[in-house]
C-alpha cells in the first residue's frame, strides 16, 4: 500500500479509469504501464490502469483523468490511498461461463460488481457480454441473476406506495409518449419515477427531449427528493442508476451486437432498481422499426413476463404493427412541443401521439387498479381535457429547475430551414424510419436540441406536387447543406 497526490489533468479519456504516475515512482514501485492499481474511495476501492510519463506528473503525484475526477470528485492535492491491484477472481465465472458451464448468483454478482467498479477491463467484459448474450448461452434463471446483480450494483429505491412505469423498446421516430403518459399518471397521485435514456442512434430519446424543458441529470439522492415532492420524475438514467448497463451498452456497440436478451436486462435491471411494481410495455414491430417481426416479439415479450414474475412485477405487453414514426417532429425541441401540444389540446397537436399516450395510460391505470376494465382510456383523456396533467408537468418541469411558463409556441427551433417538396401528387404510403433518423442526425441531432424534422405531411395523408412533405430545422447552415444533398440520395416519403 503507498499514498501519492491526485494532480488533475483536464483530459477525457471515456473508459476505462486512467492514472499517470512518474517514470521515478514507477521504478520505486516496480510499476508498469499497463498494470492495475486499487483506487480506495472510504471503504470501496476501485481499479485504474497506469501510465507512466516522465514530464506530465512529478514524482509522489498521481495524474488523474476528468472521468475519474468527476466520477468520485477528487481535489488537487488529495492525499490518494493506492495499491497494486491483483487479478479479480470474477475472472475464473468468465472462464465457466465461455466454457458453457452455468453460474450461480454469487459468481455473476461477483462479475457484475467487477464490472462496476473497473477490476475487469473491456477486453475482459466483452468476453463476458459475448458469453453472456449469445443466444441459448444463458438460461432464463441465469438471465434473471444477470438482471438483478445489475439492478443491485447501484443504488435502489424503495417506496411504501404503488410505483408505476412505462417503457418502450423502442426504433420509431417521435413517439414521445412517456412525458404525457407520466403526467397524465402522476396527475391521479400515483408514484411513476420514469428514468429514460438518451440516443444512441435515434433523433431523441425521452431524456434529450425532455432536457429542452428542464434538467434531467440529477443524483440519487437529488431523484428521491424529487420523487417525494411530485410523486414523479422524468430523469436521465445514465451512470448512476444500473451503472453496469452502462458499460455493456457501451461495449456491445463497439462489438456490433444487439442482443434482445441484453435490451430486456438493461430494461428490467433499471425497473428493478427504481422499485417498479406496475409495468406497461410497448412493444411496436416493423420493418424499420428495432423489432422486425412478431416471431422475435413474441420471444421478447415472454422473457419480460418471465422475469416479472420472477420479481414481483405487474406486468402488461402490448405489442402492435408500428408503421412510421408517431407524432410530427423529430429531434429533441420538436418532440418537446409535440409533447406541450398533446398536453395543451392545441388544434394543431399530433393526434396520432395522443391516441397512444392514452392508449397506454389507460391500460397502466387498469394494471394498478385505479380504473376499473375498460375505463382506463375515459380516465386518462380526462386528464388531458381537465388540464390536471398539463398541471403536473408544470411541477415536473418546476422541480426539476426548468421554466414552470413554458409553452408549446415558446420553444425555438433551429433558425436555418429548408422544406421538402413533393415530386408528384397521391397519398403517401410509407415513411423510412431509418432514412428519417439519418437525415435529423446528419441536421444535428440530438446534440443539438433545435435541429430536427417536423413532418407536415404523414402516413395516410394526401399530398399535391410541389407540396411541402417536411420542414428541416438546425443550427448550422453547413448541415442544411449537407441534409439537402442527403435527401436528394435517399428516400424517405413513398408516395403513390
């Protein structure tokens, strides 16, 4: 064991935790670049790899990279408790599990919590999530240990209520229905924390788009005192909630695999964690859509039940033929508005993004029992008519720290726009998904919040020639540019 001090270096490395020590102290401390040092936090210790540097740290410092920095908010000059780290023996559950032997909670917990705190490195975790995620590799039992070693590895809630959630598995445009549907639940008093994630490769997720209207990125702690004031929140899942997700998000998309098993652990482990106990899940298929085919729904749907009950989670499936994106914009700021406009009943609100919204809030309201069968749907449109769930958003936004005033015609879009014309007159038929996301990220989404697509003409809807298809919106006149070419080489609206 030996001590150095944290020297803070303004650079970003991403994973896994790097330190820099001196070419001196590495020879003192018969350290090599590449060896693992146990990083002690109080109790906890986690692992850094090293660097050795002869001119960016002085000897007896220890150089500490701004993930490290903010992860566990060390200060220049903190007197650091170090030792050299050994092999984890979580590593021998990899070697089983690569071998097709089975593992017990205890070996994946040990796994999972390795994971966690970086005493297995990427290599050693894409083993693992390669083992762990091809099909048939895992039993259901072996799944349902994998989702609750995630689940607890991180911080976890519990309350002394009925606590609600919705979730979706995504892969269509729009289809921002969760801030309504936690509005229009948490306007009946009914505890729905909802955690949300960002995007990965859509226009939006719930996070990006509900971040234009107030802060999303909160601690535990900082969720819970939300929860307790409005019954709900709409947050960012991120880091800190299931922090070993996270990770295989991360790492499964540079391995290039997508594995349902690994989207129903990532979801059921952040459920887990936030203390769900009422579950409605979404579930659309189509050819552009993240579930090609009712075959592979099915398979997706039955895990979930699966692992409800293995947790005590109500659960309620509703899968369904999803056709194009739902709702009219695309892109953080122009969900965002899709979304005021539902909760405003403004004339020009996407009616399509409403009829789902309270399709699904009126069958969680039947799940949890505030509705008697077949009134679920009466109870929830009740609450878009009456206001109460425009109201509740208002405090969401509130506590939150955004602007309780916001309205539907107040948010700013992307100043630089352009506007898709129709080559011929029919009905369009068809709207590509993929090619729609394609064009908002290439305009800048969803890092830049203003830019997007906002869909004058959908699926159903009759269109002249040199009739407006959709607007583009963005920030940058370059990526105007470079959208305007784009459309030009693929297609996006099937009209016939």
């Amino acid at each position: 064991m030996f001590f150095l001090k944290a020297r803070l270096l303004d650079i970003k490395t991403g994973a896994p935790y790097i330190g820099l020590i001196s070419n001196i102290d590495a020879k003192r401390l018969d350290i090599r670049a590449g060896d693992e040092l146990f990083f002690y936090r109080g109790k906890t210790k986690f692992t850094i790899k090293v660097d050795i540097t002869s001119t960016l740290v002085q000897p007896g410092e220890l150089g500490l990279f701004q993930d490290i920095i903010e992860d566990f908010k060390v200060k220049p000059g903190e007197l650091l408790k170090l030792d050299l780290a050994s092999h984890p023996q979580s590593l021998e559950a990899v070697r089983e599990k690569l071998l097709g032997e089975k593992l017990s909670y205890k070996q994946i917990y040990a796994i999972v919590k390795d994971i966690v705190n970086g005493s297995l490195d990427d290599v050693e975790t894409a083993f693992f999530i390669a083992s762990a995620f091809t099909p048939n590799n895992f039993s259901r039992e072996e799944v349902f240990y994998l989702s609750k070693a995630v689940a607890e590895t991180g911080p976890t809630f519990k309350f002394k209520k009925k606590v609600a959630d919705k979730h979706s598995t995504g892969g269509l445009p729009g289809n921002r229905v969760t801030p309504i549907i936690v509005a229009i639940i948490a306007s009946y008093n009914i505890c729905i924390p909802k955690t949300s994630s960002r995007a990965v490769t859509s226009a939006a997720g719930t996070a990006d788009t509900f971040e234009v209207l107030a802060p999303v990125e909160f601690s535990p702690e900082e969720i819970k005192k939300l929860i307790k004031k409005n019954n709900a929140c709409l947050v960012w899942g991120g880091e800190k909630i299931a922090p070993a997700d996270d990770k295989f998000i991360r790492i499964a998309q540079r391995l290039g695999i997508e594995p349902y098993s690994k989207m129903v652990v990532s979801i059921m482990a952040k459920k887990v964690a936030m203390g769900i106990k009422y579950l409605i899940l979404d579930i659309p298929v189509g050819k552009t859509a993240k579930i090609s085919n009712y075959q592979r729904a099915q398979k997706i749907a039955n895990l979930f039940k699966y692992l409800a009950k293995r947790f005590n989670i109500k659960i309620k499936i509703v899968i369904h033929k999803a056709k194009g994106p739902v709702g009219r914009g695309i892109g953080p700021a122009l969900e965002a508005r899709d979304v005021l406009r539902v909760l405003e009943q403004t004339e020009n609100r996407p009616l399509d993004l409403e009829k789902k919204s309270v399709f699904l809030a009126g069958q969680l309201l039947e799940l949890i029992g505030k509705a008697k069968r077949g009134q679920g749907e009466k109870m929830a449109l009740d609450a878009l008519k009456s206001g109460k769930a425009l109201l509740k958003l208002k405090q969401i936004i509130k506590t939150q720290g955004g602007d309780p005033n916001i309205t539907s015609s107040k948010i700013t879009l992307g100043r630089y726009q352009w506007e898709m014309k129709s080559p011929k007159t029919g009905r369009v038929t068809a709207i590509h998904n993929k090619n729609l996301v394609e064009i908002c990220r290439i305009l800048g989404a969803p890092f830049r919040k203003r830019a997007g697509v906002y869909l004058n003409k959908t699926i159903g809807e009759k269109v002249k020639k040199n009739e407006t298809l959709a607007t583009l919106f963005t920030t940058n006149a370059r990526y105007l540019d470079l959208a305007k070419q784009a459309c030009k080489k693929i297609e996006i609206f099937k009209i016939k």
